[in-house]
C-alpha cells in the first residue's frame, strides 16, 4: 500500500531518505507516537498542509478539537529544528512524511480510528478503539463495530450539555457518534445523546455495506485508506477536496488502433498496427509550496 505518491513531497529523494530516517527514529524510540502523528496530519492538513497548528482552537461548544496533540508537535519539532531547519525543507513536509512513516508502520504492526485512545484530559472520552492494538492500522475498527454489542454511556458522570461526552462502549472499548453512525442510524441530538442500544437501531443507508465490506476486507480497506490518506497530504488548501470516489479513473493501457472496417472480399488490412494515443490524465501529487511556520 503506498500511502504517498510520488512527488507529493516538495522535496528530492535524498532529503526524502533523511526524513523518513529521521522519523523512524521517532517512532521506534516511542511507538505511541504512530497513532499521535497520524492524528497530527488529519488536523494539519483539514484545511491544508502547513505545518501550523493551533492546539488552543475552541469551537463553539466549548470542544478543543486539538487538544492533546502539543507533545507530538513538540517532539516533531525539536527534530525538525535539530536536523531540517536550514536545509530548505518546511516543517509541513517533515509532518507529513511522519505522519506516512506513521501510517506504514501501524499498518505493518498488525497487518485511523484503529489507533490510539481517547484522552479524558484531551477530549473527554475514555478507553481506547481497539485493545492491545493502538498502534495497529488495520480493519479490526469495522469488525468490532459490527460484531460486539454497543450501548451508550456518558463518560463524564452526572455532566449535561457542552460538558457531556456521550460515547458507545463494549466492554472498555470506544465507538464515538462519529463512528457509529457510519454503521447505524442512532440519530444523535445536540448533547449527543443518541439510540441507547446501537445494535437496535436500523443500517446507516449511504454507509453500512461499505463499513460490511471494509470488516470482511482488510486488504480493500488498506488500500482505500492509502489512497483517501495520500489525497489529504497532498492539500495545500487551494483547492476543494473531493470524494475520493470522484477522482478520475486511471488511464486504460494504449492497445492497438483499430483496422479499417471490412471490404466485401477478405484480403489484406491496408497499414499496421498503432498505438492508440491515451487522453491526458491529472498528474500526481506536486509541490505545496507552503509550510515553515511552526506548530503553535
């Protein structure tokens, strides 16, 4: 599974190597960070890849959608001004390829809501996805989603309102609304209290065989989350992202040009074979030319 395309990068194959190399060295001195910089490029690169990220961003109800993520910005960036500062590459692309060599290790650990935890001092929420597998990438998030039974517990006891945190459980496992509702139609309200029983309510209509497919398939779901994963790194903001199902399908491979339609005798078709000349295609990846500024 290639999690990013050639040139996605602004940067040579050397200082690609050296990256990567240095980003390993993160990750094996600490595997918890697989899941921390994997989280990290999701909320870099929503609104484009640039290496900055407000970690105080409050949203309306009072939710830090950041929090928690300042000690692996932290440790990104003592890398990053220790190894790259001065080298021309920004401090966007150095989180985007630990946030690829994240992603391919997690993968190779087991085989994005498959990692990590959550945090009750980041978000609130409490346990994680997948026990005894937080820094595995694979499709265990779909097979238990689908196979264990789900009720919907308040992680903070006795909170209303913006300060409740209402999440499904499973025996110390975790299922946000976010991600339930990719299976069941629980019908959330404003405090995110929902269907108490998830297995009791009906099929999500747009998503459910999808969520079937993925926890029968995990080769199927590696590779669309390599695709969906490499899409994300390569927005520099400048452009709307779109389904990834929208994208164009790739070029079929040039065949012979067709012969001249048949006479009314058999003999010889006039001319050989050609190539048949392919339609231009959307290139891949390409420089973002943004970054540098550091992680706040």
């Amino acid at each position: 599974m290639a999690l990013c395309a050639a040139g996605a990068l602004a940067v040579t194959t050397e200082q690609d190597q050296a990256l990567g190399a240095a980003c390993e060295t993160l990750i094996d001195g600490n595997q918890g960070n697989i899941p921390a910089f994997v989280r990290l490029i999701f909320h870099d690169c929503v609104s484009g890849c640039d290496g900055c990220i407000d970690t105080t961003l409050t949203a309306s109800n009072n939710d830090q959608p950041n929090a928690g993520l300042q000690p692996a910005i932290d440790r990104l960036n003592r890398a990053y001004d220790q190894q790259f500062a001065n080298t021309g590459i920004s401090r966007a692309d150095f989180y985007a390829k630990c946030g690829q060599v994240a992603a391919e290790q997690g993968r190779q650990n087991a085989g994005a809501h498959t990692l990590g935890r959550a945090n009750p001092s980041a978000s609130g929420y409490i346990h994680p996805w997948i026990p005894q597998g937080e820094n595995d990438l694979d499709n265990r998030f779909y097979v238990d989603m689908l196979n264990r039974n789900w009720r919907q517990i308040n992680a903070v006891r006795g909170s209303t309102g913006n300060n409740a945190r209402w999440q499904y459980d499973s025996n110390r496992r975790l299922m946000l609304n976010t991600d339930m509702c990719l299976l069941r139609d629980i019908n959330p309200n404003e405090e995110g209290r929902a269907e108490p029983n998830a297995n009791s309510a009906a099929d999500s209509a747009e998503t459910a065989d999808t969520v079937r497919l993925y926890a029968g398939n995990n080769a199927l779901w590696l590779n669309d989350f390599g695709l969906a994963y490499t899409k994300m790194m390569e927005n520099t903001g400048d452009d709307i992202l779109q389904d990834i199902t929208d994208a164009e399908e790739p070029e079929p491979a040039p065949g012979p040009a067709p012969g001249p339609a048949p006479g009314p005798a058999p003999g010889p078709r006039p001319g050989g074979p050609g190539p048949r000349p392919a339609r231009p295609g959307r290139g891949q990846g390409g420089s973002r030319g943004r970054g540098g500024r550091g992680g706040r």
